[in-house]
C-alpha cells in the first residue's frame, strides 16, 4: 500500500523534488510518514516542529492514520492559524500562473443590491527589511487553497452582509509592480465592505497555504509565518 507525498515552498528545495511515494507497510499516521521520509531525504530532519500536515487537502493532526491513495502534504507554516470551519461558498475562488484581471473580480461580485465594492491589490514591491527585491516567486497547494479560500469567505459572509466574494492569487515569478493578489467584496453599504476586505487579507495571510520567496541581490529566503499554537484540526 503507498500514499502520495507532495512538498511545497522550502520543503521541496530540501526534499529535491516536489512529489514522492511512501510505502504505508501495516500502516503509518502522517507524522510517521514524515519520519520515513527523512530517512530518505535527510534535509527535512529540522523542519518536524514547524510542520503541519493535510490529507486529501484538508488539515489534520499528526496522529491522523493514511490509508492507501492517501494524498500527503507537508505543510510549511504560512503566516498563522486559526478557525475557518463554515461551508465552503461557491464562487470566483482561484490561484493562476496567469496575470491577474481585477475588473473579472468586480463583474463577478457586483449585483443590483450591492452599493458598494471593495477591492485589494496586493503588489510586489521593490524593498522589505532593508533589502532591494529583484523578484518574488510564490509556491502553492491550489486545491487546498481555493478549498480554503472559499472557507475564510463564508466565515466574513457570516460575519458582514456581504453579498459576494472573490478571491485570485498568482503563482510562479512576479516582478515588482505585478499584482500578486486580489480579494473583492461587495456588500449593501461600504462600511462593512471595507471591514470586510481588510478582515479577509488578513485571514488569507493567516491561512491559505500559499508561500513567498524573496529573491534580492546576493540572496534569497522563503518568507514563513510562526506556526499557530493551535492543533490541526482547529485549523481550516
């Protein structure tokens, strides 16, 4: 019996590749998987601290049993935790390669009853923390993230009267000034709009399993968030 393994952001440098098998024997949690795998590839030997788990693109803990066709992701901490367990929403929920179109967001939320739309651009700049970026280049689990992209959404539809939201996020190279982000929201007034969006950048930096290398003159490194206190199963 096997189970699929995939790595992402600097697991997969370390590991080599971004995709492996593991042999399941009499069976294994995720946590032992892991363990199996450093064996193997001995640059993932520091990272079990700081790791989180998800099978078949949901969340769980480390103790969590894989069965055969079982699909393994090792998580590197994103920028947080924490709770995002309404139903999913359906929606314009997607992370691309391709440019990214902020007037297709706006289309996609705007209905009649809406009288206000908020929009956020988030932008590769040219510094962070003392340092010239030459570029950024992003790593993602997609189906994960659309999977809790639409999750962090019904958590802001209970919690405001929105009416819609949409989110993108790219993958791959950016270059500074190319938009790596959008998140939209529409919503009867602009008040709750605006807390709204501001809410919902924050939950997506919290959460969503996407990573960010910077890239500047004579280095690089993956920007990671503190892993969140919380257990994986609390987590969305």
């Amino acid at each position: 019996m096997r189970a699929k393994v995939r790595f992402f952001a600097r697991l997969a440098e370390l590991a080599g590749r971004r995709e492996t098998e593991v042999e399941l024997g009499e069976g294994l949690t995720a946590a032992e998987a892991f363990q199996t795998l450093c064996q193997r590839f001995p640059g993932l030997a520091d990272q079990g601290e700081s790791l989180m788990y998800a099978v078949n693109a949901e969340y769980v803990t480390p103790d969590h049993p894989l069965r055969e066709g079982d699909e393994l992701a090792l998580i590197p901490p994103v920028s947080g935790g924490g709770r995002a367990r309404p139903e999913p929403v359906e929606g314009l929920f997607e992370i691309t390669a391709e440019p990214l179109d902020p007037q297709r967001l706006i289309d996609d939320i705007r209905r009649d009853e809406s009288g206000a739309v908020a929009l956020f651009l988030g932008v590769v700049r040219d510094n962070s923390m003392g340092r010239r970026v030459l570029h950024l280049e992003y790593d993602a689990y997609p189906e994960m993230a659309e999977r809790v992209m639409r999750r962090i959404a019904a958590e802001a539809m209970d919690r405001w009267p929105l009416t819609d939201v949409a989110m993108q996020h790219r993958t791959g190279r950016l270059e500074i000034g190319e938009t790596s982000l959008l998140i939209a929201v529409s919503s009867p007034h602009r008040k709750e709009a605006f807390e709204a969006c501001h809410h919902l950048v924050d939950r997506f930096k919290e959460v969503v399993p996407i990573w960010k290398k910077e890239v500047w003159q004579g280095g690089e490194v993956w920007i990671e968030g503190e892993p969140a206190g919380e257990e994986p199963s609390q987590r969305p």
